[in-house]
C-alpha cells in the first residue's frame, strides 16, 4: 500500500512541478506534513545532497524521498513515478511538434523562444556567479571577489573558449582543483 | 536493439556528470549528441530545453525524452529517460543507505566547489552559442534582455516562456502584414 501511494504522491509532484528540480520542493514539504515517511528537516538535508550529487535534483530528491519511506523498492518506485508524467506528456508534445514543424506560426514561437532561453541562462549564469566568486559581503572594490575562486573561473574559462576538451574531463578536473586548492 | 542501449548508455553517462541542474547538463548533451554523433542538431537541444519549461517534470528528463522520441519513438524516449535517472537512482540510494552527513565531508566540499566553478565556466560557452543562434535581429536582442531583467527579479521561467512565444508570433505576424 505504501508502494502504491508514493507513486501517486510522486506522480502528482512530477505532474504539476513545472520548470524543473527546485520546484519539486513545494511538493515534497506537503508529502513531509501528510505521511510519516519523512521530516520536514530531513528533507533540508536530501536538498543538499541531491545538490551535491550528480543528476538532475528533483530525481535525486524523488529517490532519497523514496528510499527513506520504503527502501529502494521505494526509491525506484518513487523515481518512477516522478518521471512517468514528463515522458507520457513530452510524448504528446513530440507527436504535435512532428505533425506541425512546418507550420509558419511554430517557427514564429521558436523565433520568440529562442532569444528568451539565452537570457534564462544567461539569469542562472549571473546567480551562480554571484554564489562562487562574490564575497556578499564586501566592503569594496579589494574585496569585492573571492581572488582564488575568480582566478580559477578565469583560467578554466579560458581552457573552455579555446580547446575542444570532453566535458566530463572537465567536470573531472574542476573536483581535482577544488580538491588541491581546498576550495 | 542496439540503439537502444546506446541511448540508454549515452543518458547514463550524462547523468553521472551533470552536477547542479539542467544547464550543467547542455555541454554534455551537445558534446554526445551533436559533436560525437550526428543523433540531433545543437539548435534541436536548445528547442526541446525550451519546450521542457513549459512540460512539467525535470528538465533533463524532458531533455532526455524528447531526443529518445526522436531516435527511436515510444520505446527510445523510455530508454534515454531511464538511463538518465539511472545513475541518480545508485547513487542516492548508496548515499542514503550508507552515508550521513554527506554533504558535510570535506573533501566533498572542496570537490563540490570546483566542480562549480567548472560549470561556471562551461556555461560562458553555452551563453555565447544559444545567443548566437537566438539573437539575430534587433526584436530579439530586445527580447533577450528583458527576459535576462525580469528572471534576475524572480519571474516564473514558465511565464516568461509563454510569453516570449506570444511575443514572437504576435511580432513576426504584425510585420509580415505591414511588409505586404
């Protein structure tokens, strides 16, 4: 029974948590007051380790929240659950996309789009810099940067402009230089 | 067949490897997808990363599904999903089952930093090509500014990708009128 009602609870949340992991939270704190599968501040602490460990958050949140509440048969279900609405609803859309990629007015759609998902990132680009290289708070221009971060940023950025290097050595690397400069 | 456990494969790998949400992930995909294998064009990702606001779940999933259908329909879109939650599902379970406090060691800490900083880094790149594709006139630079402007003030990405396709079929169709 309890298998049957995390997917349902899962699959609600994956439903209606719209525009990625982080919007998965709300939902989790309402799963949190409901069942006695976990608490709310165990759930502080599975948002920090979905963040601090590979994949997507709100799937790494839907495992730890499943495997608290029913061991990793709980864990799989959950995960399951969370996806199965995003694959049956971007099927449909992929069909639609399919049958109308010639249609004037969806190129007109794609022209807005793709100027506003440059800026989105460009948004996410700025908040995460802020969080890693700027001291908040700073008393001037002297210290205004984290010197060691910004001059790491600057080199790695540098290495990304202009080789062709796997982003998976990447990722790699930056651990390595977090590790040896105890960032 | 064989296809298949290519994507489950290749969605693996990049799930092992995107730290910190869906834009981590946009290097990776274009590197395995696009630059390895000719499975999509790099504008296609931007698209489906577009559309995948507005689905509801996780953007990579989206992502992942969307390129699965593509390659393969129904049964691709399966595979890629699951090989992108694949590694979530170990690795949070180990985690979980064996770890406390794992956020706390610090090693990770300092791992975790760097790694960040290298994402940083990654998507200086990925700003300068997705702007380069979607801003190619005036209206759109415009557009791209005042998303930058209202997101930094906490809009709803979805709302805002509403809007910029209104914005979009609304201008384009105005000016195909007053050119007749």
């Amino acid at each position: 029974m309890t298998y049957l009602l995390l997917f349902a609870e899962f699959f609600k949340t994956g439903l209606f948590a719209i525009g990625g992991g982080l919007a998965t939270v709300p939902f989790l704190f309402e799963i949190a007051n409901k069942y006695p599968w976990f608490t709310k501040s165990q759930l502080t602490d599975m948002i920090a380790v979905a963040e601090s460990t590979p994949g997507p958050i709100g799937v790494n949140m839907a495992t730890y929240a499943g495997y608290s509440a029913g061991g990793v048969l709980g864990a799989v279900i959950a995960t399951i659950g969370l996806v199965m609405p995003s694959v049956i609803v971007v099927l449909i859309v992929a069909k639609i996309l399919e049958k109308f990629k010639d249609n004037k007015f969806v190129g007109f759609a794609f022209y807005g789009i793709r100027p506003a998902v440059a800026g989105m990132i460009l948004a996410a680009w700025i908040s995460l810099f802020q969080m890693c290289v700027i001291n908040s708070s700073y008393t001037g221009l002297k210290d205004l940067f984290y010197l060691k971060e910004l001059i790491i940023f600057l080199c790695l950025t540098l290495l990304c402009l202009k080789t062709k290097i796997n982003p998976i050595c990447y990722i790699i690397l930056g651990a390595i230089i977090g590790i040896v400069f105890k960032l | 067949m064989k296809e298949l456990f290519k994507l489950f494969f290749i969605f693996a790998k990049i799930g092992s490897f995107t730290f910190g949400g869906g834009y981590a992930m946009l290097p990776m995909i274009k590197r395995e997808l696009a630059e390895k294998r000719d499975y999509v064009e790099e504008q296609e990702i931007l698209d489906y990363y577009a559309i995948g606001q507005l689905t509801p779940g996780v953007i990579a999933v989206n992502v992942s599904t969307f390129v699965g259908h593509k390659r393969k329909g129904a049964l691709g879109a399966i595979f890629s999903t699951a090989g992108m939650v694949f590694p979530s599902v170990v690795i949070i379970t180990f985690i979980a089952a064996l770890v406390s406090d794992f956020q706390e060691i610090a090693i990770v800490k300092s791992a975790l930093s760097g790694i960040r900083l290298a994402v940083l880094a990654m998507i200086v790149k990925t700003v300068i090509s997705v702007t380069k594709k979607g801003v190619i006139d005036r209206f759109t630079l415009v557009l791209m500014l005042v998303t930058l402007a209202v997101m930094l003030f906490g809009f709803p990405a979805a709302l805002i990708t509403v809007l910029s396709i209104f914005s979009g079929i609304v201008y384009k169709s105005v000016k195909g009128r007053v050119q007749k």
